[in-house]
C-alpha cells in the first residue's frame, strides 16, 4: 500500500475544497497539485492520465486514484472512520445522502466552467446572462434546501453532528458569493455556516 497521498485540485474548484475540509476533518495529510482550469489544464492528455473524467479533483490514496467527490469522501468515511461524516443508522444516512445532493446534483452542475463554457460557445450567452442563469439556480435549489433544513438542522445540516452535508454546502454557499447570491436569506443555511466558520477544518479550507 502506498503512503503517498496526492490531492489533483484547483483553487476555483467548491468541487475541490470539498474533499479539503474532508481531509482536514480525518486529520490526514496529502500533497496538492494544483491544476489551472483558468487555462485548461484539466483538459490535457497528461492530467487525462490521472483521471479520465478531466475534472478536479482527484485523490491519490492508497495506491488507487479516485475521483468525483461523493465517491472520494464516502471511501474516506469507511477507512478512516474518526470522525464518522454520515449517521449511524439507515435513515440518517439516507437524510444527509439526499441534503448532499441537492448540491452536489442541483446546483453544482448548473453553473460550473464546462456549463458555462458550454453556454457561451453554443448559445453566445453574455458574461450578465451567464451570470443570471447561475444565480438563478443557485437560489432556486438553495430555497428548496432551506426547506429541507428546517425539519433536519440542528447546529449543522444534520442535528449536531458535522456530515458530509456540511462539507458540499459550505464551499457552495461561498461559491454563491461570485454569482451575488446571498445566502442571508436563508436564516436556517446562514446559522449553519456560521456554525461551521467556528470549526478549524471549515475556517481554514479556502485557499487563494
């Protein structure tokens, strides 16, 4: 088994910074490469043979390379399990899956480079059309998590225990910022991110 573990990221990545506060979260220590999206970096043939989707991040752990983040976090949760990022019990488990993906599948996707891209290229969109059109699912999805939140927060997305719900809001919530998306006004996601901001693992994740 390997000992080396190798983080491929980009600091423009809410996809990255995900699987930075999971590893600050396990206390475990890793190398960064960092990848340039800005100027397409991820697109080459030599990051392609790193991770065939040409997209951030990807870990290298445990003489294996994976990627996509629910699938890197969840097998960082079930080796290393202190602290565990998912309940104990079926349900829990399926309640913090279900918040997970209202941003990992619903809001992400919508507004991230290769959409955007894509938007500008094929449909000519403007930078302020590509700019209302993430915002707009930004909000939207965001209204219909604050819903969700309401039956299932306690200090954090789930009770009190820190999930991997926790760990894709909190870059998506600052991700938002860039879109003028404000999150004051969603007072249940706001109590949560400032709940968060108190932990070492979440203040200490942005990078720049």
């Amino acid at each position: 088994m390997s000992a080396r573990v190798r983080l491929y990221q980009s600091k423009t990545s809410s996809a990255s910074w995900r699987v930075r506060i999971a590893m600050a979260l396990k206390s475990i220590e890793y190398e960064t490469v960092w990848i340039d999206l800005a100027h397409g970096e991820q697109l080459g043939d030599e990051y392609a043979a790193v991770a065939p989707t040409r997209q951030v991040p990807c870990l290298e752990i445990d003489g294996r390379r994976l990627f996509q983040t629910v699938a890197i976090i969840e097998y960082l949760d079930e080796t290393r399990p202190d602290p565990s990022m998912l309940p104990p019990d079926p349900l829990g488990r399926a309640t913090v899956r279900g918040l997970t993906e209202v941003v990992n599948s619903l809001i992400q996707p919508l507004h991230n480079r290769a959409v955007r891209d894509r938007l500008q290229l094929q449909f000519d969109a403007s930078e302020s059309a590509l700019q209302a059109w993430s915002a707009y699912w930004i909000e939207r999805r965001l209204g219909d998590l604050e819903q969700a939140l309401n039956a299932t927060s306690g200090q954090y997305c789930f009770g009190d225990q820190v999930t991997v719900a926790d760990v894709f809001l909190f870059p998506q919530i600052e991700t938002a910022r860039r879109f003028d998306v404000d999150a004051a006004a969603w007072p249940t996601i706001t109590a949560v991110i400032d709940n968060l901001k108190s932990l070492s693992a979440f203040a200490n994740s942005h990078v720049t």
